[in-house]
C-alpha cells in the first residue's frame, strides 16, 4: 500500500496516476463512522462553514454525541481560521498508512488548509477531487457518531466525489434571504436529489439583524423566500439564524464562546436534535441492494417487492458510461458482439447510497444508479426466488 507521503509527494509533482492509485488503495478512515451530515451552498459567502462548525459543537458538547468535520473546500478551505491557532498544527500519517487528524475540544478535524497550511492550491478539479477522496477515505476518523462534510460552493466535481465515497445519510442546505443566494439552492437541492441524497433541511442564514443588548429583531432583507423555497421541496426542517457581531468572530466556535446567546444556542441545538432525527429515520428506510450470483454471471437487485435475477452481459449493455454511449444523444459506440459472451461482474463496490461500480471481466468499468438499475430489472430481470 502506497503511505500517505507517496500520496502527498504525488500530488506535489502532479503525478495524477499515482495519486488516484493511492486513493484507490487508501485504508477506509469511515469504516467506524456511523452517519455522515453533508452541508452545503449554492452560493459562496452565505456563512456554510460557520453553520457546518457550530452544529459540529453544539452535537458534541449538548448532544454527547462523537462529531468529526471535514473541509472539502481544496480551494478556498474555512476551518482552520474557525479553531484557535493553536490547533493547526503539521499533520501526521498513522503507522498504517493514515491521516491523523487534529482535533479541538475532542473533535477530529481535517482541511487542506491543515495539510499545506498558507499555501493557495491552484489545481485541476481531477486532482482535487483526488485529495478530497485522500482525506475522506484515508483520514482516521475512528468511532464517530456523525462526520459532518462542509462542501464547497457550487455543484461540482468535489460533490459527485464525495457523494460516491461516502454513504452520506442527509444534507442541509444554507442560504441567505438574498434572491440570487435562493436560485442556487434550488440547485443543490435538485443535485442531492440526482445522487439520492435528501434535503432534510435549509438554514436561512443572515435571515434577520439582531443588536447587540437589544435584542431587537430588525428585517433588513426579503423575508419568507427561504421558508417558502422549503416547503416547494417539500423540506419540512427550516431555520433562520441572525446576523450577529458575535457569530462572525474568527478563531473560536461560537457556541463554545462565553458570550454566546442563549437563544440562539437554542436555535443550534434545534437544529441538531431535528438533523439526527432525520438521519434516524433515513437509516431506518429500505435501500435498494446489489449483489451476484452464479460466479458473476447473474446480478442480484433486491427492491423492495422482491429480488430480480439480471445477466451480467444484458447489464453491461446497459452501461451509459462515455466509453460506451455518447453522452447526449445515448447512441452506442459499441457493436454487441464486441461484448463477451461470457463477461461477467467481478467486483461490486457501492458509490455513495446513490449508486455501484461493476468492474466487469474485460476489464470495464461501470456506475449504475440503483434507479437505471431498477429500470433494466423491470424490463429485462427475472423474479429471483428461493428455488433459484
């Protein structure tokens, strides 16, 4: 196994072969972690990072829950100038092979800005998402509760990437009452929904301006767009946050602060008790299930109306992949005798919840949506039952 030194070393030399080998190779860091939280915008500057952070505390410290969080921002990372600088101290690799993360307060903690701390990365999206899958995968998380994964702005590779690594419960989408900040949520909202990852809340933050002694709620901005925007998508959770002097504050969470509103650690701990009863329910729901038969020949789908027997081959006909099919017309590039006979499914790895990767025996590889795959069980599968 390739350390994390020859993955660093690799990435500094832009030696992207050997990075995405050591990506594919890395340890599983999420093997104990036993629900992940995605946060995210539409739009930069909403203040995503200071929700992602604040809930991150307010689990762990009003929830006695065990929290982790990574900063998945390669260009532009937040986290370590929302801890004390203290604790961005050089990261280490594990004997194993590992990233050790730091950790504040008892929570681990991983960014870029951790590992080349004041350097500005200016990469490819194919390598960052290659270093986005190195700290998600490979980072020692060890037994978590929640993983809460801050995510750029935007609807990008680094969020199709970490959407496939990572089994990824939920997420919460933040804006502000800012009309454009409102069209991009609409966005990643419609994203989450194509990698089957649900919106199970949005934050409205900046929503109004609270003085400082006074209390005094003034609507400085549009208001009722976020709660509206809500419930078209049909998102029962919504949440407005204030603009605060105190909540901008670099270098500490707020709702560690001695200062911290009442009200409004409130308001977080809201929040965070509403987020982990979606993620309880969610798990609690049935999820279609992939698996073979038959040495590979026969590809099992359970739904939840029974299983359905699918031929690897009619499967790997199947495949929308760009090496296979033109991207926008669907137009074969393949002549079906090319395909063997006899091919057959040789490894199985889930993407995410959302999706598998088939790695078939003449060596293609496929990613099939469990909703592409209930499509071709409806009309080329068979019943599987106990007497196969």
């Amino acid at each position: 196994m390739l350390s994390l030194q020859h993955g660093v070393m690799a990435w500094r030399r832009g030696d992207a072969r050997r990075l995405v080998r050591y990506a594919a190779t890395a340890l599983n860091g999420l093997a104990k972690v036993k629900s992940i939280l995605a946060v995210a915008s539409g739009k930069g500057g909403v203040g995503k990072s200071s929700v992602c952070v604040n809930l991150a505390f307010t689990m762990q410290r009003y929830m006695g829950l065990k929290v982790g969080i990574l900063d998945s921002d390669i260009y532009g990372p937040s986290l370590p100038s929302m801890v004390p600088e203290s604790v961005a101290e050089k990261v280490y690799a594990s004997e194993s092979g590992g990233i050790l993360p730091l950790h504040f307060q008892g929570v681990p903690l991983m960014s870029m800005g951790f590992l080349r701390p004041g350097e500005h990365a200016a990469i490819r999206g194919p390598m960052a998402s290659s270093m986005v899958r190195q700290m998600l995968t490979t980072t020692e998380w060890g037994e978590l509760d929640v993983l809460l994964v801050d995510l750029p702005p935007g609807t990008g590779d680094i969020h199709l990437t970490v959407a496939q690594q990572a089994a990824i419960d939920a997420a919460i989408v933040v804006t502000t009452p800012q009309q454009l900040s409102l069209v991009d949520v609409e966005k990643g909202i419609r994203m989450f929904d194509q990698v089957k990852i649900p919106t199970v809340a949005i934050v409205e933050n900046m929503s109004f301006f609270l003085c400082d002694g006074c209390d005094k709620r003034h609507e400085i901005f549009q208001s009722g767009s976020g709660e509206a925007l809500a419930r078209n998508f049909g998102i029962q959770r919504f949440f407005r946050l204030p603009l605060t002097s105190t909540m901008s504050r670099p270098g500490m969470p707020f709702v560690l602060t001695d200062d911290a509103a009442s009200h409004l650690v409130a308001e977080y701990q809201r929040l965070a008790q509403e987020a982990q009863a979606a993620v309880r329910e969610l798990q609690g729901s049935f999820r279609p299930r992939l698996r073979s038969e038959v040495a590979g020949a026969v590809l099992i789908l359970q739904l939840e109306d029974g299983e359905f027997a699918l031929p690897a081959r009619d499967v790997l006909l199947e495949c929308r992949s760009a090496k296979m099919r033109d991207e926008l017309s669907g137009r074969k590039l393949f002549r079906e005798e090319e395909i063997p006979q006899n091919v057959v499914a040789q490894e199985l790895q889930t993407a995410g919840r959302y999706a598998m990767y088939i790695l078939w025996s003449n060596q293609h590889r496929s990613l099939f949506s469990f909703e592409h795959l209930k499509e071709i069980a409806r009309t080329k599968g068979q019943v599987w039952g106990k007497e196969n």
